[in-house]
C-alpha cells in the first residue's frame, strides 16, 4: 500500500460525492486514524505490544508527519484502548492533518461550496483516484478472489469493519453480506502474529 493505513482508512471514509466524512464514521473517523497510526507504528517495529502494553522500542520519525507525531505522544505502559482514548482527544482536529498531507501529495484537493459568493464549507475532492481505486481493489480481492492480505490490508479491512463503514466499499447487498463474513474472519484468515491479532479483537471489542 503506498499511502499509511490511516490515510487509506481516511480515504474510505471520505464519501466521495459530499466530501465529507460518511455519516456512519463520524464518532469513529479520530479513533479509527489513531488505531491505524498506533498498529502501523508496531508493524514499522517503533512500537511492542507486550500482552497488552504498548512500549515504545524506537523514537526515530518515520518520515510521515502524523506518524510522528502519535509516536511523539505513545507512552510505555499504558495499554492499546486507554492509549486510543487519550490521544483521540490530544488529536481532535487530525482531519485537518491528513486533509493537509493528501492535498499536498496531490491525492485531495480542497473546494469550497459557495451560495451565490458566500462560501459555506469546504469538501474534499479526489485529485488523483488511481490511490483510493488501488486500495478498494485490494479490498475486493480478499473477499471474492481470497487473496490473503498483508498485515497492513488486514489492520485497514478490520478497523474499516469495526467502524461500519465496509459498505462504502461493498455497495452491492450480497457482497456487503461475504465482506462481513470475511471480516469476522480476517484475524484468522491473515495469520499474523499473535501480539496483532490480539490487538485487532481489541479493537474489534471497542468499536463493537
């Protein structure tokens, strides 16, 4: 996947004709970012999961800003779900965050809605769909050509069905029905490590 999985599961959960974030996500959009950000920074080695416990291994940046900047604020110690709570409130605003980082890689563009000249709201628009399309692509193979996902598909298909918003991806009623059924069984069906499976029933647990 060439974006983050939080950019990935932002995209998502950007509804494409209102740009803006779907109606099903909105309590869970800031959580659902810090997840991704937290099981991306395990799966980059900056972190451990130690039954549990988040520790952090290496301080070192990854390169991509809001990465940065939820390592920045991980502690040692405390467990996955409390890390999520404190820094979904410490990162309110981190929308804005990875509206700025997708319009500056080209892939969002900014527009406003106006009434006459009165501008009203700012939406987000793709710029450049070839990323959004690769990832719903992917998302399509674990269901109906049974790929088995990588450890970064199988954090962003298990945090998009925590958050209810698989529909977005499978519009049709019996596709939605298989991908729902995958989801209940992506942990599994990935086989990763133990340390990550856990972390996703976690989560699985805590959006549910």
């Amino acid at each position: 996947m060439k974006l983050s999985i939080a950019e990935g599961f932002y995209l998502i959960a950007l509804d494409d004709e209102e740009g803006r974030i779907l109606a099903a996500a909105e309590k869970t959009v800031v959580p659902g970012v810090i997840s991704a950000c937290i099981l991306e920074l395990y799966l980059l080695k900056k972190i451990k999961l130690d039954g549990g416990k988040i520790s952090v291994v290496d301080t070192i940046g990854t390169g991509n800003g809001i990465l940065d900047n939820v390592l920045k604020k991980l502690q040692t110690g405390p467990g996955l779900i409390e890390q999520i709570k404190t820094l979904s409130a410490k990162f309110k605003d981190i929308q804005e965050d990875l509206n700025a980082l997708l319009v500056q890689r080209g892939i969002l563009k900014k527009e406003e809605t106006k009434l006459l000249w009165i501008p009203l709201s700012d939406r987000m628009d793709n710029a450049n769909y070839a990323f959004e399309q690769e990832i719903r692509n992917s998302l399509k193979a674990i269901v109906f050509k049974s790929a088995k996902p990588s450890p970064a598909f199988t954090v962003l298909y298990s945090i998009i069905d925590d958050c209810n918003i698989l529909n977005e991806v499978f519009k049709d009623k019996d596709e939605l029905i298989d991908a729902e059924k995958v989801g209940k069984e992506i942990v599994e069906r990935s086989g990763v490590e133990p340390e990550l499976a856990n972390a996703l029933r976690e989560l699985k647990s805590f959006f549910g």
